[in-house]
C-alpha cells in the first residue's frame, strides 16, 4: 500500500521555523541521517514526517514546500515507468538507510519523491 511519507521544507532561519512547528504541531526533534547540509527531522508518533533544510544553491523548490514523499516503490519498475512516460526525474538516496530516492519533476515546480527501500518488495 502506498502512504505518504514526509513533507520537505526550505527555511532561511531553520531554528525558527523549527521552534515554531514544535510548538505548533504535536512534534518531536529527532534523529536524521548525516546527510552534507544541515536540516532537522521532526517526527509524529514515531515516523519523521517533516524533513527541514536550509535554502540554498542546488538544493531547489522555489517556496517554503520542496517536495511530498511517498513509499514504498521499486526502484527499477518506476524507472522504467517513468521512462515510458517520458517524464524528468533523478536520483537519489538517504544515506546509511538503503533507500533510494526518485525525484520527479512536474509543472510550476511540483516535485514528488518516490521512495524505494531495499526491502519494500
């Protein structure tokens, strides 16, 4: 069954907009993988469903909503779906997790991730 993973978003004062989700929303700060730029995960009932990082070169979106997740997908298969489609997208993958990351670009900007855990299938 397919589920809506997490939501990304962009802040130029990630603390602030951290502190101000906290203490909004029945969220905790928690653990993120070492990825190469900073950012937070803030996690509902146990799943990291805000996935937090800083604007700036290279990291798209063009407002404070990067892009929506949603899993579990096989790798290969969408690829190749997607192909056929002659839709854009690229790769990716959160590191130390085995799962790897479709990103597919569509109109004004709207972006999907498709994720593909090694052990979804």
């Amino acid at each position: 069954m397919i589920r809506l993973d997490h939501i990304n978003v962009h802040a130029e004062n990630l603390e602030a907009a951290r502190d101000f989700l906290l203490a909004v929303l029945p969220l905790e700060n928690g653990f993120r993988p070492p990825f190469d730029f900073k950012g937070y995960w803030l996690y509902l009932d146990g799943k990291p469903v805000i996935h937090m990082q800083t604007r700036g070169a290279g990291m798209g979106g063009r407002g404070w909503v990067d892009h929506l997740a949603f899993a579990p997908f096989d790798f290969e298969a969408e690829r190749k779906r997607l192909d056929a489609l002659g839709l854009s997208y690229s790769t990716g993958g959160i590191p130390g997790t085995g799962i790897r990351q479709i990103f597919v670009s569509g109109p004004e900007g709207l972006k999907i991730e498709l994720q593909c855990p090694d052990t979804a299938f």
